[in-house]
C-alpha cells in the first residue's frame, strides 16, 4: 500500500507560480511511477504530467507543457509539481497518483494504470 499526501495548493493570481507536493512513506518510493492530475468542477480528471521512477522519463499534457514542470526527489519520497504562468483553466484539485507498472508511451497518461491516489489539493487561479 502506498499513502500519498499532496500539500501546496491555494488561491493565486493569473500569471503566478505554484508548487504543489506529494510526499509518501515507505522505502520503495523509487520503484513507483508517479503522476499529476487534477479534475475542475463538472470535469473528468484528466492528465496533468508523470515521471518514471528514476526521473528519467518525463510525460507532460500539450495544455501546461512549457509551463509546468514534473519533478521527484527520492531521497526525500517526494514529488513537485512546478508550475507558472498559471492561468484561470488550471484551476482544479490535483491529485498525486502512484503506478506499479513502468511508464509506456501508450499508458503514461490513463487514470486506470495509476493504483494508488491522494485525496487531493486544491489549485484556484483567479483571472
């Protein structure tokens, strides 16, 4: 089992920066795949960005790409979500999710490949 907690959402301004955290427990965080999503009011969740369990493999959406930047510390069992220039479309909860399974060019971006997910933090960008 694998228990993610995302910590830094909270209300900005069109055009700040933001960096949101997933920290876990346990001494295999770097054998997981993880990934960003986020879901707005009325929407589905959808995929934000993932990174493979090295770092070595990144996969971002076309919308935030350039703007938001996926990283992981695994000395420290925590994933950032760096993003800027944010605009009022970002605003959304963001949920971490963890995956057993490698990162594929086919998979990276579906909800179903992810097992594990944290209950989310909330992003609201006013215009």
């Amino acid at each position: 089992q694998v228990y993610l907690v995302e910590s830094g959402g909270r209300s900005v301004q069109a055009g700040d920066s933001l960096t949101l955290s997933c920290t876990t427990s346990g001494r295999t965080f770097s054998s997981y795949a993880l990934g960003w999503f986020r879901q707005a009011p009325g929407k589905e969740r959808e995929f934000v960005a993932s990174i493979s369990g090295n770092g070595g493999t990144k996969y971002v959406t076309n919308s935030v790409r350039g703007r938001f930047i996926i990283s992981r510390d695994n000395a420290k069992n925590t994933l950032y979500l760096q993003m800027s220039s944010l605009k009022p479309e970002d605003t959304a909860v963001y949920y971490c999710a963890a995956r057993n399974r490698p990162l594929t060019s086919s998979t990276y971006y579906s909800t179903r490949e992810y097992a594990y997910w944290g209950q989310g933090t909330q992003v609201t960008v006013s215009s």
